[in-house]
C-alpha cells in the first residue's frame, strides 16, 4: 500500500502488510471422550456430553452425544467453545482382567 500526497506522483511511504494466516485446530475425540461446553454469560452452568459415535474421518466431527444434563442424544457439530476430555480407554490386559 503507497500513502502520501493526492496531488504529487511518488511522494509517499509502503506500509508493509505481514499475510497473518490462521491456523485452524482440527477437533478430534473417540467414543468415550467427554465434551465440555463453559457457559457463555455469568451464572449459565456449563454443559457436558458423552461421545457415543463419530462421524467424521480420523475423529473428526460431527459426534453423536449424550447430553449429561438431561440425557437427549443428539448430533453435535462443537463451536470453539467447547473442549474435549480424552479418556483412557482401559484394555483388558491394563486392567489386569
């Protein structure tokens, strides 16, 4: 970008504009996996969820859940508000069965 004088060729300074490109973080979860979802405003309770299935490649969403709160199962695309609790899954041999 030149700024700098309207009525005077060349007379102006470039501003360098850096390209600042954003780094999408991909969310991914197994069956299992805990969902939680913080309130938006003060005194709204936060949410959970359990991941029954995943839909999406490689533990992508969108996730089957069930809600913790009232137990509705439902499909569930997660906004950036939400954050997933992963979840040892103990094997048979782990747990000394």
């Amino acid at each position: 970008m030149t700024f700098g004088s309207s009525d005077g060729p060349a007379q102006g300074r470039t501003l360098n504009v850096a390209n600042t490109a954003t780094k999408e973080i991909a969310m991914r979860a197994t069956v299992g996996d805990r969902i939680v979802i913080s309130g938006h405003r003060v005194g709204e309770p936060t949410r959970d969820c359990e991941v029954l299935e995943v839909r999406g490649a490689d533990g992508a969403p969108p996730f089957v859940v069930r809600w913790g709160d009232n137990g509705h199962e439902s499909l569930f695309f997660p906004g950036s508000d939400a954050a997933v609790e992963h979840y040892e899954h103990a094997t048979a041999e782990r747990s000394g069965r």
